[in-house]
C-alpha cells in the first residue's frame, strides 16, 4: 500500500484540554479512510488537522507530525495554502456559495490566476462530471447554485473541491444533512473518486463506513483505539470497546 499521510506521535490541545492524545496512523493513497466513533471523540478535529484547519482556532496547540507524501505539513516552511490546494475539504452542511453554478466551481482556479475563459469552462465541465452533476446542470450553469437541491449542492461543493485538482478529499459527515436517495448518490460518488484521490470520511453511520470504507480507525476519547481494513473492523475487532460501539452497545 502506497502511504498517502503518515501521522506520527499527535497531540492537540483547547488550552488546557487535551482533544487528541498521541495518535499514530497510516491513510493510504487512493483509498478511503473512515473516521468512527461517539460524539466529542476528536475525529473532526483529527479531520481538520490534515490541512490544518485549526490553525485558525484561538488558544489550539498542536505537537506531533502528519507526512504527507514525505513532508511533514506542520514544518515552519510549509505553504499552507498550498496545503489547502492539495488537501480539499467538504464539510457536513453543503455551503456553495452566493454565486452562479459555473462561478461556484471556477472560483477556486480564478484564485490561482487562471483566467482563459476556455481553460476555466473545461475545468468546470471536467470537475461537474467527476462530481456526477454535470448531466443534471448543463443547461444552467449560469443560474444560481442556491436553487439546486441540498444533494446537487454537496455535490457542487465536491466539484469545487475538485477544480482544484487535489491529492487528498476530507469530508466531514457530508451525507448527515442529506436524504437516502441524495446519500446514495454521494456514496457511489465516492467509490468513483477513490480511482483519483485519497478520500478521509468522518461518519457516524456504521452502515455507510462498511459501504464506502477501505480502512476504518476507531476514535474514543481522543484515542485511536483500533485501526485496520474496514471488513477486519467490522467482522473481527481486536479491541473489546471496537466490538461494543459498532454493535451499537453504546455511542
């Protein structure tokens, strides 16, 4: 297995209050990695460490290292924007933006400098369609993103992650807002982009980490207690406290 991040020997802190306490964790490259566990146990927070959403939380002290593609993300000389570019980020509620479908997608390329209308349309029609919307939007690329369903706007927000041809996908329970029938789409939506990209889910659905899920880490407490393939996880728990959650005795 190709290694996409390493994490070594993580520690985060709220001030005084520790959040994550001394994780170690290999996500390979082109899979999908499901984050488990209760709420308030630190698997969004572990998500936002990945590219380094919490630098912008007041009082957040991290220590540790996260590799990614060999180079640790938390090195004083890391670009953090660059970062960002390469690790795209989809978050629980869909939040397109006030603007135009087509303008929701090229905004992330117009931000690096692309302006060839030709070049911006092309990046547009390819992201839409390796987010599975395009056939549903063609013919109103112009209209507003906030007139298409909470599904179509998910999806809007995984093309415009997309746009900006990133490594890495982190999605923060990006179906927990959304229907069954809006869930499932996002789902083989997935099982596309893995081909592509290396996906880090959190979800609190077991059912959704069995489907959608190479590899799974269990998360109690700020602690990885378990982390292995999903069908492993699932079917043969090494750790009691794994077994009790996802037989849902307690969570």
């Amino acid at each position: 297995m190709e290694t996409c991040f390493e994490v070594k020997n993580l520690n985060l802190y709220y001030g005084e209050k520790q959040a994550l306490k001394n994780l170690n964790l290999t996500i390979g490259r082109n899979r999908v990695m499901a984050l488990i566990g209760p709420s308030g146990c630190g698997k969004s927070t572990f998500l936002r460490c990945l590219n380094r959403m919490n630098d912008l939380i007041e009082n957040c002290t991290i220590s540790g290292e996260i590799d990614l593609a060999g180079q640790n993300i938390y090195d004083p000389k890391m670009n953090v924007v660059d970062l960002r570019t390469r690790v795209g980020m989809v978050f629980q509620k869909p939040n397109p933006f006030p603007m135009s479908i087509f303008d929701n997608v090229a905004y992330g390329p117009r931000c690096q400098g692309i302006r060839d209308k030709k070049v911006l349309s092309q990046i547009v029609e390819r992201s839409l369609k390796a987010a599975a919307l395009y056939e549903e939007v063609s013919d109103r690329l112009h209209d507003s993103a906030m007139g298409l369903s909470g599904g179509q706007q998910q999806r809007l927000c995984i093309a415009r992650a997309i746009a900006m041809e990133p490594e890495v996908i982190l999605m923060d329970e990006p179906t927990s807002a959304l229907d069954p029938i809006a869930t499932s789409k996002i789902e083989e939506l997935i099982e596309e982009l893995k081909k592509t990209y290396t996906i880090v889910i959190v979800t609190h659905s077991m059912q959704q980490a069995s489907r959608v899920s190479d590899d799974t880490a269990f998360f109690l407490l700020g602690e990885i207690v378990e982390v292995d393939e999903t069908r492993n996880i699932f079917s043969q728990p090494k750790d009691k406290r794994t077994e009790d959650y996802i037989t849902g005795r307690f969570g």
